[in-house]
C-alpha cells in the first residue's frame, strides 16, 4: 500500500500522484462517506475532531414512543440547518468526473442529497435520503419539507425555544442534540394514522437487498474504486472495499485519519476530500 501524507501542498502532490497512477485507464466505482461534505457545514460521524456520537437505533425509535419523539424534536431542530447545506467543491468535483466518464457511479453512505445536487447522475443513496419520510403502516412517502410545516404547526416556536440553530451540535442525518424534549408533538401519517420515520437507514436496520445488489453491480462495473471521506467503520461501506479488492482492483482511500480499509487500500491518502477530489478531478484522464 502506498501511503500518502499531506502536511503540505508538495506532500499531496505526491499522494494524488500516486493515486492518478492507481487509477489511470479505470472507470471508477466511488464511495463517500460523511467526510465529503464536512465542508458544505455538515459534521461527520466519526472524523478525528467528531465528538462522541450514540445514534438512535431503529429498535429505539419502532420501540418506544418517548425515544420517537425524542428524535422527532431533535430533527426538527436539525432539518432547520441541514436544508440549508449545498454541495462544496468535493461534491462538484465527483459530478465533473462523472461527466467526463472517468466516474461511472457513486455509492454514497450520506443521507444529505448533495452528490445529486452537484450534478452527480447515477448515485445509490446506500443509507436513503434525509428529505424524504415514510410511513412504516402504509409505506406513504412524503417530503420532509412537507412535514416540516406539519410539526412546525404542532410545535409552534420550539426551535427557537431551544436557541439558535448554530449554537446546536448537528449530526449528518439532521439530528440535532438538545435535551428538552418533553413537550414535542409528534405528527402521525396524514393518510392512514401510522407512524413516520425519516426515509434513512437506522442504525440495527438493514439497508435493502436490492439496494445492496445494484452497488455490488456497480462496483463489478467499475475498474477502480475511490473512497472518499469515509472511515470504514461500519461494514455497510467496507463490504465494497473488500469486493473490489478480493477482485484485483485497484482501490483508493481518501479521509482525514486512519480507516478500516486502509490494508485494503492501493494508495491511502490522509487530506481533505474536496482539495483532493479537485486535484484527481484536474489531473486524472478519462479513460480510453
């Protein structure tokens, strides 16, 4: 494995030297993690400046009716602020990729939408979409700014209540951490009373066979894959790296900090993803 350090601009010359060279003549798989759109404002899980996170589990959430409506208030809290996140440089850089052809697909663990709205076109939301909310009765899907008016309407004033929405750590699927939650009105589905939870993939919940499938697919159709701001910790993304690898591809890891694949990995960059993604988007050819 080729390890690239960047403490400076010389040092990741070198690292997206080496990762060109990886790469070179290959259509590309991609997988993104949180780390991609730390620079659009939105924290990641587990970065080395993360603050210690215990996510919800979807057994919490069908479970018991105080942790939904725990999670409820803080998302209505957070949707506030991640709504208005926009796609950065690293984004616009995979979607330029794309467009050139040296990208084929993107498989992104981020439930934020900002690969699409870069201009990304074919994207697997491995983990769902933060915008968008189903009933688990009736399998109604709405938008999450649709519902947003209904809890603001059933909550009147309560994000403010809770201060300014800078001042509230955020988590990367809108969960906002606040501790005053008793008084929140969760809103049942319109259409038939069940209950309503954010289309995302909870933690002890399992991400969709077909889902899984079709990024196998587009790895299988890669002849690369690029990694890109996640650490791996979790086998939802690491079960991709593994499958490129055990088939001879060539696999590049790029993240601030140690990942689970690094052993895996044909080149390992540690920097930023937007400055390296812009670099690999200016210097990598589209293949022949």
């Amino acid at each position: 494995m080729a390890t690239g350090a960047t403490t400076d601009d010389a040092a990741l010359a070198d690292a997206v030297d080496a990762a060109v060279d990886a790469l070179r003549g290959h259509r590309l798989a991609v997988l993104t993690g949180a780390g991609v759109s730390t620079d659009s404002g939105i924290p990641d899980y587990r970065g080395p400046d993360s603050p210690p996170r215990n996510p919800m589990t979807y057994g919490q959430f069908v479970g018991d009716p105080a942790f939904r409506r725990h999670y409820w208030a803080r998302n209505h809290v957070g949707w506030a602020h991640v709504r208005r996140a926009r796609p950065n440089d690293g984004h616009r850089a995979l979607a330029a990729m794309e467009e050139r052809g040296v990208v084929g697909g993107l498989i992104t663990q981020n439930v934020d939408g900002l690969h699409g709205e870069a201009g990304s076109r074919h994207v697997i939301d491995l983990h769902g979409r933060y915008d968008r909310v189903v009933c688990l009765d009736c399998g109604t899907v709405i938008p999450r700014a649709e519902l947003a008016g209904r809890l603001e309407a059933l909550n009147p004033g309560f994000v403010e209540s809770v201060g300014a929405v800078a001042d509230v750590e955020i988590a990367p699927d809108a969960d906002a951490v606040i501790e005053s939650t008793a008084r929140f009105v969760v809103a049942p589905c319109e259409r038939c009373g069940g209950m309503l939870k954010p289309d995302i993939v909870y933690f002890g919940e399992n991400v969709p066979k077909e889902r899984v499938a079709r990024a196998y697919a587009m790895v299988d159709d890669a002849g690369a894959l690029l990694v890109a701001g996640s650490s791996l910790t979790v086998m939802s993304g690491l079960r991709f790296v593994r499958h490129a690898a055990k088939s001879d591809k060539p696999v590049v890891v790029v993240n601030r900090g140690a990942t689970r694949g690094d052993p895996l990995a044909t080149v390992r960059v540690d920097a930023g993803t937007s400055q390296t993604l812009t670099a690999l988007a200016r210097t990598l050819p589209s293949p022949a």
